[in-house]
C-alpha cells in the first residue's frame, strides 16, 4: 500500500512559524513552503525500523466565528502516491456541497481549503469534512481524509432573563438569609468560555407604599441568581411589597449586560388575635322555635384581610349546658350569628347567659406578641308561648300478638301538654277500623281481631296516626304514628295434599310412590317444616312415608301390593309453637301405568304382563310371523293397487263406459277406494263409536289398516265403559230411503252416552276397515244407460245438482 504525504499548515503553529508568516503575507504561498522537511517524517528512516507510516492524523482546525478575511487558508493537503502527471483535489462534506453549502472550498491543484464567508458559532459549531486525491481520470490514489473544523466563539450575543418580570413572597418578619425566589438567564455564547459566564445583581429597590423602609432588605446571589432577605424589619402592616431591578453580565460581570424586575410581595402570619367590639350582648329568643337566628356577634381581627389568618370561627363555651344554641360564622362580615337548635322551654329557664369566644382559623404564629382569647357575654331571655301537646315518643311502637282479643289495652299515656292543660285524643288514620282510643285518657285498645293478612299490614307491622290537640289553646294540635308490630301466632293446621293420587306398580323402587305435600294459611315460623306420619298401625306395616325436604314427602309400599284403591290415613303437622296437625284419608290407587303414569286398563295390563313370562325363542317366533303377516298385507295392497290402474287405463269415466259419451266427465286423481267391485268401502258407521261396531262376519284382516276387522282402534276421547246404543243395520234398497237411514243414524249418535261433549277433540282422520253400505254403484247397475231414468237425482238437494244435469233426460 502506498503512503500518503498531508502537508498541514496551522496559524500559531510553533514549528513552523517561518512558513506560516511567509503563508499570511502572501495569497498564494510558495510551493517550497508547503511542503517544509519537518511535515514528511515517513521519507526518513527510523535507524531501527525499515517500516514508514502509511496515514498522518489531521488535528482539528480552529476557526474563528466572525473572520473578516475572506477568503481564508485554512490547510493544505498533499498526496505523495508515486504518479506521473498531476493530482487533482476535491472537498466533500456539509459547508461544501451538502447543507449548509458554500463555506468552504478546496484549490484543485494545490490541495488548499479554504473558508469562502464568515462563520457564526451559534449556528454552526463544527463542520465534518472529507478531501480526496484523483487522478486526472478521474480514480482516487489516496484513501478519503477526514477533515474537523471547529468554530471558535466570540461575545457577540447579549445576556438575557428568561422573564420580563418575577413574582416572589416571603412571609412577614423572616430572618435575613431567607431565600425569596430565583431569577435567571441565559447566553447564546459558548458556555466553556468567558462569553457565557453570568453574573447577577440588584441595582435598584423600592418599597410599596413608597418609602416606607429605607434599608436594603434583598441580596441576590451573583452565580446561581437567589434573591434572599438581608435584614429584619419585612411587617405587613409597614410595607405590602418591593420591586428591585435586576441586571445579568457575561464576561464574569464585565461583559454585555441586560435588565429585569422582580416583584416581591410581603405575605402575611397570623399574628394578631381577633377581638370582640364589644364584649356583652342582649337578645330575645321565642320558645319552641327551631332553627330561628337570635342575634350576631362582632369581633375585628388586623391580620390581611379575606386570609385564613384573618377569618375567624366563634364557639359558645359556657351557659348552654344542652346545647340549646349553635353560633356560625358570616364569611363576609366575619361576624358570628348564634341561632336555635334545640326548642326552648320558658317554664324550665327564661333566660340564658352565653360565654362566646373566637379565633382564627389557624393558629396564632409564635412570632407574635401574647394575648389571650378574646371572649364576650350574650344574654337571652326566652319569650314564653302556649305550646301545643307533645307525645312522648314519636312513632309510638306497640308489639303485640296477632291473636289478641279484643278490648285488650295495647298502650297508654301517651302525650302530655306542656302547659297542663287538658288534651283531647283521636284516632285520625285507622285504615283496618282496629282500634279505639279514649278522648281524654289517650288509652289505646282493640277493636276487634287482627288479621296479619291485611294488605295495610306489611313486614307485620300495622300503622295508624294518633292526633293530640288542646282545645284551650285554639286546638292546636300535634301527631304521631302508631306502629303495630304482629307476631305470628300458630292459629291454622297444616292441609295434606293431595287427597287422592296414584301409585305405579311396575315403576323402579325409587319412582314408586306418591308425593305429597301441605298447605298451612300461617306464616313462618308456624308453618313448614312439616312432618308425616302414617295414623293407622296396620296400615303403617304396607306402607311408609319418606321425608324429602321441608315441605315434602313421599307415600310408598313397603312391597308389592295387588292392583286396587287403598285408603290411608296420614298425620300431617307443622313446626308452630305449640304444634298443630291434621288427619286426612289419602285415595290411592295401585295400578301398571303407561309411559304417561297413567293407569292402564287391567284387561291390557294382564296382556303385558302374561308376555313377560315368554321365552326368546317364543317371541321371535312371534315377531316372524308378524313380519309375515305385514308382507302379505303389503302384497294384497300392491296386487288391488295394479287391478285399480288398468281399471282407469280402459275406462277412466265416473259414470258410463261408453266413449261416445261427450258430456262432462268427472276423472279420479286420488281415489283411495270405490269402483263398483270395492266391497271395502268406508263404512259411515265408525264415524259414530267404531269400539262398539258388530263384528261382521268376515274375520280376515283389513289389507290397509292391518287391524282384524272384528276390533276398531279404542276412542281415547269418549268413556268405554256404558254401552252404545244399536245402529241402524239395514242397508237401503232404494236411493230415496237414504235420507231415512241417515237421519235415524243421526238421532242414534246424539243419544249416544259415549259420545264426547262438544269441546272435545274428535277423531276424523280414521276411516274404517270395512263397509256395510256395499257399493253406491248398484244404484239402478242392472240396466244400460238408455233404460235408467236418473230424473230422480233432482229429488236429492242442491249438493246433486251438478250429477243431476250431468244425467238429465233432456
């Protein structure tokens, strides 16, 4: 690597002082005193060492803010790399071509730089340059050289406060040396130098009022700028405040100087005591009178006005041994008013001698002189008034049982006039009519009965309103309430429910049984818990009662008990005091149930049970054969279902085969059944109680319903029990008897016990197995269409009309 040679010359250098005279006398130095011996070290061989130093570190350039020689030398760089032609060299950096541009610039050839304007230190500090060697091509024969150049301050900025003025307070009568406030300022000039060093001092001082102290009673402290007190004598009530007149230097004081002000305010201390002006006082207070203000009280206090040193808070500390009267503060007079808080009585006193006292609300500074607390005597004399009666205790609370009897004395003495004069009594709300009072005694007694579950009882508590007047005194009058507290007595026993239930026989152990419960018309505590317990011995050895929580229990068998309805007697108490109970005879009836809990009939209760004793083999035997029955029935259905179709393909007309007949057709889209060959038609008697149809002689299997035709599905709607009376069985044999047999079916049904009432749900949906009525197409079927007469169709109302005219003889 080759070397680099940077020729530096520096103004003060002592080195080289020759060349640096011969620099500044001449613009442009000699190339011979650029590049002095003393500036190449690395051409010279170290004795010991054959190594030459590659890199020559540039000390920083110091250059002074302000220059006015423009431009200015400030170094030369050279390079020493071995080159045949010349080098060219270049400046880069902020001052040169980055912000802030153009305040240096580099001579190309001879490596010269150069400050092109005055430099301001308070802007620009330093600036971070770095020069390169080229070659006339353009490539770098040197590594970039970094260049410092540092500006040098001068005092060419102004001290200045940070405010215009200060405010500061100190307390009255502090000692010297008490620190008040501090000012301060500030220098743009660099603080490492003289420029910026500050010094404080007060060049002036006044008094407000003016000239009331003439002493210098302020310091300032000339380094960190703390004003303090310099002697005795700051009184509030000799001199409110000062202005003093502040100046900063720099230089240490020598320098450029600037001016302020500073405000100090003289504070306050309590050191005065409030004062009573005068001291004795006479007033009139009325009696029974709450609340009222008697008079005020004066007392002046000298300390700064509207301050907490001068407010002051009065008390009353002898003669109102109850406390009868109560004393505040006027915030804006500062006087004290004494007021009523506690009736006054003219019989029991008629005057009052009141000792006041007051002080301020801090405490009394030591500094200030001693003297003891100012009091002052205020006389009250009561005016006496005809009072109005007065009820011992308001509300008057009576507790008393919710049975007492009537005319029992619930409470007495209740009132009294202070004046001794006679009261008259009455009873002014008594929602319930309870209660009775005497007019001239007060005593207070029972009407009649309460009853504690009357809607103007509430948390048991009864209340009426007792009125007091005096008739001598123009009826004035007072009231007060009377608060009835019942307490709950054991008056009712407790009700079993329920009186009758059912019992399931073919339940799990811990579902067999019956719930039961009770009702009692008392409230807690007399009510639940309640306890069961079986009444009859023999019938406790069949049955026991098990408890479940407070209010229930459950009735269960001790084993397994035939089907039927039991009796038992059961003893039901509560938890009053003393305890009340009750017997009652439980219904129950032991029976199989249903997934409903309902009792099944005996008759399907024994199928199932029968089917319980079965083997495996047995029931599967029966279920194959079900299935078989099911597919042949399904069979049936398919093969009557196919006939059906090819019925329609071939003909497809209601009436008639003839397909020259052009008249209006009526076409079958979703018949279910009929056709002159359907011997299964619906049978218009299941309409009616299908359970107690006649069997017909057929026995074989409905192929629709799958149900044997000699047992219709059982109506849940309508008792099965009574029997049914006989309907009509003949069929009719002639069209015009249809009417007939209808109305004698109607007349049957309505006096059909096993009819359901009129609100009950009805079953529409089920059609039958089969039919007794046969086909409605052997109506005249014997012979042709040309032969019939169908003129009697018009006989049959206005729901044939249609089929009327479809067969009309015109």
């Amino acid at each position: 690597m080759v070397g680099k040679v940077l020729t530096l010359v520096l103004v003060g250098l002592g080195v080289l002082v020759a060349a640096v005279d011969q620099v500044l006398s001449s613009p442009h130095p000699r190339q011979n005193d650029l590049n002095p011996p003393v500036l190449n070290p690395w051409r010279e061989k170290s004795p010991g060492l054959g190594r030459v130093k590659r890199d020559w570190i540039i000390p920083p350039i110091r250059v002074l803010e302000n220059s006015k020689q423009v431009p200015e030398y400030l170094v030369q760089i050279k390079s020493d790399k071995v080159f045949t032609g010349a080098v060219t060299y270049s400046l880069e950096g902020p001052g040169v071509n980055q912000e802030p541009k153009d305040f240096f610039e580099i001579d190309e050839k001879t490596g010269w730089i150069m400050s092109k304007m005055p430099l301001d230190r308070e802007k620009y500090k330093s600036f971070t340059l770095k020069a390169f060697a080229l070659s006339p091509s353009g490539e770098r024969l040197e590594n970039p050289t970094t260049i410092e150049i540092y500006v040098l301050d001068q005092n060419d900025n102004r001290p200045s406060f940070i405010q215009p003025e200060f405010t500061g307070a100190v307390p009255e009568f502090s000692i010297p040396g008490t620190s008040v406030l501090t000012v301060s300022a500030v220098d743009a000039d660099d603080p490492t130098t003289d420029n910026a060093m500050l010094s404080y001092s007060i060049t002036n001082q006044e008094s407000i009022p003016p000239f009331s102290i003439n002493k210098t009673m302020f310091g300032i402290n000339n380094e960190t700028g703390v004003i303090y007190t310099r002697d005795v004598g700051l009184d509030r009530d000799v001199v409110k405040s000062f202005r003093l007149t502040l100046q900063v230097a720099d230089m240490s004081g020598f320098g450029l100087t600037s001016t302020s002000l500073a405000i100090i305010h003289i504070t306050d201390i309590n050191n005065h005591n409030p004062k009573f002006s005068p001291q004795t006082y006479k007033m009139l207070a009325m009696e029974n009178k709450v609340g009222e203000d008697v008079g005020r009280v004066n007392a002046t206090d000298k300390d700064e006005k509207n301050s907490e040193n001068w407010r002051i808070i009065y008390s009353i500390t002898g003669g109102d041994p109850k406390r009868n009267f109560a004393i505040r503060t006027d915030r804006v007079t500062n006087q004290g008013i004494i007021s009523i808080v506690k009736p006054l009585d003219y019989e029991s006193q008629a005057e009052y001698h009141l000792t006041v006292s007051a002080k301020n609300e801090v405490p009394l500074s030591i500094k200030a002189p001693y003297e003891q607390t100012s009091t002052a005597t205020v006389i009250i004399r009561v005016l006496n008034e005809n009072e109005a009666p007065q009820f011992y205790r308001n509300p008057i609370e009576v507790s008393v049982a919710e049975s007492t009897n009537p005319g029992t004395v619930l409470i007495s003495d209740i009132a009294h006039d202070p004046d001794n004069g006679k009261l008259r009594f009455e009873l002014s709300y008594d929602p319930e009519r309870w209660l009775t009072i005497n007019q001239e005694t007060g005593e207070i007694s029972l009407r009649k009965n309460f009853n504690i579950r009357s809607p103007h009882v509430k948390n048991n508590k009864y209340t009426a309103v007792v009125k007091v007047s005096d008739p001598e005194a123009a009826g004035i009058s007072a009231t007060a309430s009377l608060e009835i507290t019942l307490w709950e007595t054991n008056d009712f026993p407790p009700v079993l429910v329920p009186m009758i239930g059912t019992v399931c026989s073919d339940r799990e152990p811990e579902r067999l049984g019956l719930l039961l419960t009770a009702v009692d018309e008392d409230l807690s505590p007399h009510a639940d818990p309640f306890s069961f317990e079986m009444a009859d011995a023999d019938m406790a050895a069949n049955w026991t009662i098990i408890p479940l929580n407070e209010t229930h229990a459950m009735l269960q068998p001790r084993m397994d008990l035939t089907w039927g309805e039991f009796s038992i007697p059961i003893t039901v108490s509560d938890s009053g005091e003393p305890a009340r109970s009750s017997n009652a005879l439980v219904n129950v009836t032991v029976c199989p149930c249903d997934r409903a809990g309902q009792c099944m009939s005996f008759a399907a209760a024994a199928i199932f049970r029968s089917n319980v004793g079965l083997s495996f083999i047995a029931l599967i035997i029966i279920m194959a054969s079900a299935a078989l029955l099911l597919l042949l029935l399904l069979l049936a259905v398919a093969v009557r279902s196919c006939s059906g179709h090819r019925m329609k393909k071939s003909g497809g007309l209601l009436v008639g085969d003839s397909e020259d007949d052009v008249r209006d057709n009526v076409f079958n889209y979703d018949e279910q059944g009929g056709g002159e060959e359907d011997e299964d038609a619906f049978n218009i008697d299941l309409l009616r109680t299908p359970g107690d149809m006649a069997p017909p002689p057929e026995t074989f299997s409905h192929p629709v319903s799958g149900f044997p035709k000699h047992k219709q599905p059982l109506r849940k709607d309508a008792p099965y029990n009574l029997p049914s009376p006989r309907y009509p069985r003949k069929r009719p044999t002639n069209p015009t008897d249809i009417e007939d047999f209808i109305n004698d079916g109607l007349e049957v049904a309505d006096n059909d016990p096993n009819a359901p009432p009129y609100d009950t749900a009805l079953i529409y949906d089920y059609e039958g197995d089969g039919s007794l009525a046969g086909s409605l197409s052997s109506i005249a079927s014997m012979g042709s269409e040309e032969d019939q007469d169908y003129d009697y169709l018009n006989d049959w109302g206005p729901r044939f009309k249609k089929l009327a005219n479809m067969y009309s003889s015109d």
